[in-house]
C-alpha cells in the first residue's frame, strides 16, 4: 500500500532584508533538498515574508519507517545547513 509523508517547516529568516534575498536563500535550499533527499519541495506559506517562509515536503512509499526516516532527515538538514532558524515542524504520514 502507498503511503505519504508530509513535512511542514516554518522557518525564520534573521538577516534578510528583501523578498529577492529570500527567494534565492529559500530556492537555493529547496533545490539542494530535493536532490540529496528524494522529495518533493515547494515554498508553501509566508510567501510575501521576507524574514521568514512556510516550507512543505512530500515523500512517497509503501514503509512508514522509510518515509519517517527521509523526512526527519531533511529536517535535521534544514536544522544544520540552512541559513535561517528553524521554529517549528510536522510531519504526518497519509495512509
């Protein structure tokens, strides 16, 4: 059976003073997730913030534990390797 995972970040961006600024951190961070991840990834929420952006992730597959795994991956990178500070996330899996 096929199961969906979804994460939501919201992350807060000190620092930056524009919209233009933050869609380059924010597009630069979504491309380097997809890639080493394997997910879907789209700026979801806060899109006219320029201190801060809602982020979603969508992993798909038919082992909860697989899909749990991948996403809390992408939140720990999130948590290291961004630029901004992560405030808060969910994930739900979808049955």
């Amino acid at each position: 059976m096929t199961r969906v995972g979804v994460l939501e970040v919201r992350l807060e961006l000190p620092g930056v003073r524009s919209l233009k600024e933050k869609r380059g951190i924010v597009k630069g961070l979504l491309e380097r997730i997809r890639h080493r991840f394997e997910v879907a990834a789209a700026e979801v929420d806060a899109l006219d913030r320029w201190d801060g952006a809602g982020l979603g992730f969508a992993a798909v597959g038919n082992e909860v534990a697989v899909i749990q795994s991948r996403l809390q991956k992408v939140a720990n990178y999130i948590e290291t390797e961004s630029e901004g500070v992560m405030v808060d996330y969910r994930v739900e899996i979808v049955t």
